[in-house]
C-alpha cells in the first residue's frame, strides 16, 4: 500500500472517530463534567500515551530552534482548538458545530495559499464547493438544526475553534519533513498541557468521580484513546503525504459518518436519498481537492 493511501485511510479513521465524538461529547459535558476538566482529562491523558510511546519507541532530539513552533502549534492545535470545541459544544448543539466546521477546508486552503504557497487550483474550489453542499445537505435536513440567540455563543466558539485548528494543519506541514509523527505531537501536548492546566484544574477538582456510570467512563477513554490519542497521531501522519487542503476536506465527512453510526448503530434514522445524494458529493468533493496533488507526486 503506497504512503498516499495509507494517508488517505488514516483520514478515513479519524472522521470517522470524530463523527461519533459530536454526540458523544455532548452526552458527557456538562452533565458529569465541565467543558475545561474534560479538556484537561483529554490533553493529560493523550500527553502520557504519547510520552510513552515515544519513550520505548522513538529516539529523536528536536532541535531548540523548532520548539517555539511547536509551542505555537500547541496555542492553535491543543488549547485553543480544544477548550473552545468543547466549551462552545457544551452550549450549542452537535448539527450546528457540524455545519459550523465546514468553514474549515475553506480557511486551509486559504491560509495554506498564504503561508505555505499552496496553489488554489480549479479543481481545489470545485470540490470544496461539492464538500460544502454535501454536508449542507445532510445536516440542514436534520431536526435538531437550529441557530438562535441561545447558541450563539457557543457557535461563535466553534468558529473561532475551526480557524485554529486550520493553522494548526498548515503550521505543522514543514515539521512533518524533520520529525517523526510522535516526536511533534508528544512535544505539542506538553506545551498544550501547560497551556489547558490552569482552565481546567479547578473543574476537574469538582468531578463527583462516584456516582459517574459505567458508560460514562467509556465515553471519557474514547475521547482520550480515540479522539485525542489516535486521531491526532494520524491527522498528523497524513500531513506527511497529503497536502493541508486535502486533509481538511475529509472533515466533510465527519456527519456523514455521524449519521451512519446512527443508522446502524443507534437505529433512530434511515438511510435515504438526501443522504446519498450529500455523500456522493462529498466523495465528489475529496475526490476533487486530492486530484492536484496527486498529479504532483507523480
């Protein structure tokens, strides 16, 4: 299997874990826990994993010049991204962070064309232009759709959410070249760590760890083994082969993904011609963006 599709499949993973993360986060906050003790839990649980990965594994210096990026990195891609996700999911509802984070592809591709020079072809506006109207379509036919002034907040969070987290996949491209995967990301959870600490230790403090069901702590090891751990090492790995536009466009699959795990899953939906309709688009769409840079590789 070549570097490019195995950098596509782990893509394929990861929106498929963040596709579940929507719901299942909001289940979580703030019932058992606060927005910023579950950021803590998430970022301290994922930093020891990495660690000690890296620790039996991977043996590589970083040069001290590089470590103001990564501190810069873990400012866009840890704190930021994190606390204002799940801060601002914790008032909002999960349809409207999901068509908020369409704006995301559109602001890598943006950035991107600034920072790394990354050509803004055609077939790069045609398919983020399919991705968005794919994922339009599936999630404005959702009930649960609503913007309103009780959201508003919590919608302006996911937003600022989305722009942070397109720096973070544009800035850490150039890294990709000098360090391993686990390299970046174990030094990038520790500065994030440090950042995340003093927002969450207070409410982490008050986590009633007692009366929290069974199902409860599940959800919180998926978050931190799948959510944080996994999807970050393979986000990351897939930058290696995959330009910052094409990686950001599979997040028009995170509700597609979403409403499958519901369909098979919880059986509370159907599978019908709207869906199929938007899901064909945005394979269109990815289809589209991926096409420059494959022809580049060649």
């Amino acid at each position: 299997m070549s570097k490019t599709l195995q950098a596509h499949l782990a893509l394929l993973i990861v929106n498929l874990i963040y596709g579940a993360n929507y719901s299942i986060a909001k289940e979580l906050m703030p019932a058992y826990i606060q927005p910023f003790a579950f950021v803590l839990m998430r970022v301290g649980g994922a930093l020891v994993l990495f660690w000690i990965v890296s620790w039996f594994f991977i043996k590589e210096k970083v040069d001290k010049k590089d470590l103001p990026r990564m501190a810069l990195l873990a400012v866009c891609g840890v704190a930021c991204n994190q606390l204002l996700f799940l801060k601002g999911l914790s008032i909002t509802t999960p349809i409207n962070a999901s068509i908020i984070m369409i704006s995301n592809p559109i602001i890598v591709l943006l950035i991107a064309a600034v920072v790394l020079k990354e050509k803004i072809s055609f077939s790069k506006i045609a398919g983020i232009v399919f991705g968005v109207a794919g994922a339009a379509i599936m999630l404005l036919y959702n009930k649960n759709f609503t913007f309103g002034s009780e959201t508003i907040s919590g919608d302006m969070m996911i937003l600022m959410n989305s722009i942070s987290w397109a720096c973070y996949v544009v800035l850490v491209k150039p890294l990709m070249k000098k360090y391993n995967t686990f390299t970046i990301v174990k030094w990038v959870f520790l500065f994030g760590f440090i950042y995340v600490l003093p927002f969450g230790f207070n409410q982490f403090t008050q986590i009633n760890w007692v009366t929290m069901p069974a199902t409860v702590w599940r959800d919180v090891i998926f978050v931190v083994l799948g959510v944080t751990f996994v999807a970050y090492v393979l986000n990351t790995y897939a930058l290696r082969a995959l330009s910052p536009s094409v990686v950001s466009i599979y997040i028009y699959l995170q509700p597609f993904f979403a409403t499958l795990i519901a369909v098979y899953y919880y059986r509370n939906d159907t599978l019908d011609a709207h869906k199929i309709i938007s899901a064909v688009l945005i394979i269109l769409g990815v289809a589209l963006v991926s096409q420059p840079f494959a022809k580049a590789n060649k």
